[in-house]
C-alpha cells in the first residue's frame, strides 16, 4: 500500500505547500473548474464541475440532440453509453470492465440488487444496520413489504453477524455517510460465501477516493453515486456492478425494454439480456451520462493508490487541525480505515458550517452535530485545508458562528 504523505509533520502553512509541490496527483486539479476564492470540501455530496463536463453537455444537447435528433442515438452512440461509461468505471472499483452499467439512482438500484439477490441468498431475510444512509433502510424496508422477506434491523456493525447466522441479503456500503468508517469488503465476502449469504454493497462514498479492487475481494453486487467524488454533475446516474457469474442467475424486478435481450424487435414477452445490462429498465438520462462520461476522464491514467493516499493524508491533516481545537471526531484515525470525509463534531455544528460557507468554505452538516469535511484528492490541496482549518479555529474562539442568520436551517443540509 502506497504511505501518504507525512502530514503529521506539516505544522505550518508552509508544510503544506511543500506537500501540495510534492503530490502526484497536483495537475489533476486543472481539470476543475471551481469558483474563485472557494475552498471546496464537499465532494462527498457534490463534486464540482470539470471543464469537459461543461463542454460535454453544451456539446450533446446543441450538436447532438439539437442537431442530430434521433439520429443521434446511433450516430454520437448515445445506445451505447450506458455501458461504455460503466467500462470507464469498472477500472475505479477493480471489476471486469463488462460488469458494470450506468442507470437509475442508488435507491432504485439497491430496491432492484436487493430484490434479484434474495432468490439466490440461503434465507429470505434483508438485513440492514440503523447506522445506515436513510435511503438503504427505506429501501429495505419497502422490498420486505412488498417481497414478503423477513426484515432485520440491526446496530452499527451488527450487519455482517446476522448475515453469518441467516445467510440473507445484507445491504451494507463500504464507507458510511456519517463516520467514514470503512469495512473489509474480502472478509465480510468469504463470511456471506460461507453462510450462503448475498452482500449489496453501497459504494456511494467509496469510488473516487479509494483503491476498491472489489472484484479481487469477491464482491458480487454493487450500486454506487457518481455525483458525488466522481464529479458526474447533480442527480447524475448511478452504477450497477454484477459480477458475471452471478448475472445469469438472477433477475431485476424491473424488467424494463431497455434490459430486454433485443429491444427493438418490440416482442410482447420480457426476455433479459445477457449480463449486468439486464438491470437496465427505462430510457437512460443521456445529458447526465455525457456529462458524467466527460467528467471520469479525470481519473484517467491516475494511479488509484495515489487516489487512497493522498485522501488519507489530507484526512490526517483535518483530524491533527480538529485535535489541536479540541473537537471530537467519530472518523477512524488510521487512514487505512478511512473513506473520503472527516466528520467533526460540535453541537453548533449548523451554524459553524453556515459561518464557514460565508467564508466560501464550503464543507457540510448532517444532524445532529456532524460536520463532515470531504477531501477529494482530485482538486483539494494541502494548503486549502491548512487555511480552512485556520478559519475554523477563528470561528469557534470569536463564536462568529453565533449569528441569527447561521442558525436558520435550509431546506438541503
Ligand atoms: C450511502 C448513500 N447511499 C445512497 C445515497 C442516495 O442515493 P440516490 O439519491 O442516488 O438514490 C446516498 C446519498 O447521499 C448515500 O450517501
């Protein structure tokens, strides 16, 4: 595993732009385009733009769709971008490239991943942790209604205990939206394997900050965002990975035109094509794919063990900043352990947040008293968390934060 950088040792300003001249991964940052004077920590909700994003979605919608018209569903290959886009991503979770397509959202994803796993699992039992990002519980919840299956909500890391002892379908994501903790995907992968069980695992947090190698973990089945670290634009779509093995064998419960075997022969009856494309169902949002598509060639000829070090160093520095302030964190220590956010807590967590953002630093909040502060290491730089960390110093000793406009809540936290 590739060391990060020693930012135990950057105690001043000047450190940390010694560390950011010495980072591989420095030019990649040219590819974004940020507001000016803007501190950026909020990759793990949105990640911002690139340049050939912008110009992808200009270019789709005028030349393609504007002039191309329908045509342009085999002449610019829009059929095809559902899974050349998942190609493109297969690379940054370590899977066969085939494996994996671009549709839907997460929760769909995770409805249609859970659904297809439970025939295959040993028990008809969804098992999901209370620890869990809403969506994963809500969505568990309705496919136990409506499937019939037993469901078990269990404590933090209780998730991996039940599966051993039911062989169910455990919904589980690798880095969780409030810690960061992260799991070891090969062991809870030989645990389900032994009891029978299926894990679907929640990728939203990991890819893009991460070394995943899922498919040499054993993983099976997988959903995850791509407008968070991977930076594929608002609501982009989301991925599905099914391992080949396993993609004859199950079905999604949406057995929609565009997963059908030859969806332009327009037959009555559904028949499931080959592979994980069968979790395709409707129309794919093609403007959002473009985008999307544009915007991984960030990652393109980056070495991922770079991408994990350099998350974790600039996480090092966020929690030696918060010590020396004397907040709390819950995200591990060890950055091994680690996803792509620091998660600080303090009861004014809000109106802190609100008080960095008029500083147009911009981090986020999840209630009750978590600030999360993500470092994607794509465009964030030693330095920039260095001086958002000295802003938030001066915010917590003058209690700038303590402000009538700070403490009224948005709709989007
Ligand atoms: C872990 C996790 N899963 C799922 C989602 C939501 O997915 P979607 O809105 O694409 O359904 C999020 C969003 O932040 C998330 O953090």
């Amino acid at each position: 595993m590739t060391q990060p950088p020693r930012t135990r040792d950057a105690n001043t300003r000047e450190d940390c732009e010694a560390l950011d001249r010495a980072d591989p991964l420095a030019l990649a940052r040219a590819q974004f385009t940020l507001p000016d004077g803007v501190i950026y920590l909020d990759g793990h909700s949105l990640g911002p733009a690139t340049h050939a994003a912008l110009a992808r979605v200009e270019r789709t919608a005028r030349e393609e769709w504007r002039e191309g018209l329908i045509r342009s569903w085999n002449t610019a290959g829009w059929i095809d971008l559902p899974r050349s886009v998942g190609a493109k991503l297969a690379r940054l979770i370590g899977v066969a490239e085939g494996d994996v397509i671009v549709t839907d959202s997460v929760s769909v994803n995770l409805f249609k991943l859970g659904a297809a796993a439970l025939p295959v699992a040993k028990s008809r039992t969804i098992i999901v942790e209370d620890s869990e990002f809403p969506t994963d519980q809500y969505v568990a919840e309705g496919l136990t209604a409506l499937s019939g299956a037993a469901m078990m909500r269990v404590g933090e890391h209780q998730g991996i205990l039940a599966l051993q002892q039911t062989g169910g379908v455990l919904i589980r994501s690798i880095v969780n939206y409030r810690s960061s903790d992260t799991v070891d995907v090969a062991a809870f992968e030989e645990i389900a394997r032994a009891s029978g069980g299926v894990i679907v695992w929640d990728l939203s947090h990991a890819t893009g900050v991460l070394d995943l190698r899922l498919g040499a973990k054993g993983a099976r089945l997988a959903t995850g965002c791509t407008y968070k670290f991977l930076n594929g634009g608002p609501g982009a779509p989301a991925f599905v990975y099914v391992h080949d093995e396993l993609a004859g064998k199950i079905a999604s419960p949406i057995s929609g035109w565009f997963g059908h075997a030859d969806p332009f022969a327009f037959n009555a009856a559904y028949a499931p094509c080959e592979g994980v494309s069968r979790f395709a169902a409707g129309t794919p949002g093609v403007l959002s794919l473009a985008a999307l598509d544009a915007a991984l060639d960030a990652f393109e000829n980056v070495d991922l063990k770079h991408i994990a070090a350099k998350t974790g160093a600039l996480g090092d520095l966020v929690i030696a900043r918060a010590d020396a302030m004397g907040l709390a964190t819950i995200s591990p220590r060890n950055w091994t352990k680690r996803g792509g956010h620091i998660s600080l807590l303090h009861d004014q967590g809000y109106a802190i947040v609100q008080a960095l953002v008029a500083r147009k630093i911009i981090p986020d909040f999840r209630a009750p008293n978590a600030m999360r502060f993500g470092v994607a290491p794509l465009y964030v730089r030693f330095v920039e968390v260095w001086d958002a960390m000295d802003q938030l110093a001066d915010i917590l000793e003058t209690r700038a934060w303590d402000k009538p406009e700070f403490h009224a809540r948005s709709k989007v936290t």
